[in-house]
C-alpha cells in the first residue's frame, strides 16, 4: 500500500536515493547528501513541509515519490502570489511507475494548492514562476520540464494537460577558439565598455530568493560617457550539472539591455564578452536559456553559435500552445 504524507524533518536522507534513481535526465543535478535539499528547498524563505508531498510505501516505509509545488511570484517580484499555483515536479521511483502514484501526486498537489487560494495551477518550474528546483533540476535557469525527460509530455497530455510555455536551452562549447563577427562591434566598442563585477547585482526579493545562495559575477557593458549601466548578464558555475554532462559548464542568466538602447547589437556583445570571460576562466560550454517567444534572443543565440539543445515546457489544463 501507499500512503501520501507532507514531507518530515527526518525524510532528506531517503530523497536523494529516489532523485538519484528517478532524475537521471540531462537536465538532473546528481544529489549526493542532503545538503543539496536544503540548499535549494528548505532554505526558502516561503518553504513549508505541505510543498513537499511524499508517496511512502507502507512495506518499506521509504519514499517512492513526491511532488514539490509552491507559488509564483506577484507582478512586483516582492512577494508571493497566492492565485497562481505551480508543481514544480511529480518524481516517482522507475519501479513504481504506471501504478497511479504519480497521478495521485499530483491531484494531491494541485487541490492544496488550490485549497491555500490557487485559482490557476500550472505545472512545471519556469522562471519567473519557479519557487522551487533552480539549481536542482534544468540547468543554468528553470526551463519548466524538459523534453529530454521524455515521460511528462504523454503523461501530462492523458491527464488533460496542454503546453503553456516554452524554454529554449542553447550551449555554447569554450573548447575551441571563439569567432564571433559583427559589423556593428568595432563601432560599439568605442562608446560602451566591458566591466565585471565580483559580486552581481541583485534587483528584487525574487531573485534574491531563487540565486541568493549563489557566488555569481556581474559581467556588464557601460556608457564611457555617461557611466551608466548598458546591458548586463550573470554568470554562475554550473558545478553538480557539470559532473552529468562531464563537462565545465557556467551558466548566464537575467541578459539585461536598457530598453532605449535594444537592437543595437548590444545583447551580441555583451554575450561575446561573456562567452570570452568564461573561456579565460577554463569553462568548456556556457548555458543561456530564453523564452520561446523572445525572437530577438533566440536570434542573437544563433548568431553566436550556440546550439539548442534542449526545451522545456509548463503545462496547463485547456488547449496547446499556438
């Protein structure tokens, strides 16, 4: 038989056997003690042990699957927004798969969810609606769930779930010496220069609550004649992915451009001095994610040779995404 329980303070040893056995995608953070959980979980600020629900097989008395969910953020980034419900992850263990756990996982998430004032639940943890799994789970960002996990899309789509929203993963390898060309940089250069930033910039409670347990550098461009501000990115070191992939990966997350000064080959720039940075430092690939409906970004991605390697999608009742 199987029980369904709100997570306990003695349960992180038993998680990282099943996230080991369980989430082993590309996309997956290899967990080797339970300090990863309450690193990236229990430290939240919002965290309650009601996000976290167990299956627990009453034979074993051990965990065979949870679902985590929790809140995403109000329009202010400064605080939670109770109406919008998301589940961050259904897990269960491979030998109990195709037994309704998962199933039964996630109507138990969703009517919690529901019953703390949720009037719309979707599933998946995309930035910025991710309260949890950044640094577990999809690599430099939270991209929702990834297409190389192959399972949650039939799943999904049987239990009346369509796609709502969709990430594109790009890399770029560091391994081999970086040609990166544009007309406008010569011209750009003279008027903006590189600076680098031991420690980033951090703009909102939100950021502050899904990367404030990070080291991250601020890699920015800035006006030679006013001295301010022109675009900027963070960089972080994807340290535990990396022992997946088997190679030394950063990630760059929240590319910023001051908006009077977008399409001026700015954004390119800046992620050419980026992609140089990490190579100095020895990284072998560098990670950027963007939203499927930014056209620009996904442009700039391919204009410096990053490959899209992977996607991943938030799920909601109703129709497909056009």
């Amino acid at each position: 038989m199987i029980a369904y329980r709100a997570a306990r303070n003695t349960d992180p040893p038993a998680l990282v056997q099943l996230w080991n056995d369980a989430v082993a995608g590309r996309g997956a953070y290899p967990v080797r003690t339970p300090l990863a959980f309450e690193r990236w979980v229990f430290s939240k600020p919002y965290y309650t042990n009601g996000d976290l629900l167990l299956a627990i097989d009453d034979a074993t008395n051990k965990p065979v699957g949870f679902a985590l969910s929790g809140f995403a953020p109000n329009a202010e980034y400064a605080a939670l927004d109770k109406s919008h419900g998301v589940v961050c992850l259904v897990v269960v263990h491979p030998e109990q798969r195709r037994r309704g756990v998962g199933r039964e996982l996630l109507a138990r998430a969703e009517a919690d969810l529901r019953r703390r004032g949720a009037t719309r639940v979707t599933v998946g943890s995309m930035w910025p609606d991710s309260p949890y799994l950044f640094g577990l789970y999809g690599g430099s960002n939270s991209p929702g769930l990834l297409a190389t996990d192959g399972d949650y899309a039939p799943w999904l789509s049987a239990l009346g779930f369509a796609p709502a929203a969709t990430t594109l993963v790009f890399q770029k390898r560091l391994d081999s010496p970086l040609t990166i060309a544009d007309s406008r940089f010569n011209m750009l250069r003279r008027r903006y220069e590189a600076q680098t930033l031991k420690v980033a910039n951090v703009s909102h409670w939100w950021q502050d609550c899904q990367w404030g347990v990070l080291e991250p550098v601020e890699l920015r461009l800035f006006d030679k004649l006013t001295s301010m501000p022109a675009a900027r990115a963070i960089v972080w070191d994807l340290e535990g992915f990396a022992w997946r992939w088997n190679c030394p990966t950063a990630g760059i997350l929240d590319v910023q451009v001051r908006s009077d000064l977008r399409k001026l080959g700015l954004g390119k720039l800046l992620i050419s001095h980026v992609l140089r940075f990490l190579q100095d430092q020895f990284f072998a690939a560098a990670e950027l994610q963007v939203n499927a409906a930014d056209e620009a970004a996904i442009g700039m991605c391919q204009s410096l040779g990053m490959d899209e390697i992977d996607r991943g999608y938030t799920y909601e009742r109703g129709e497909p995404e056009a």
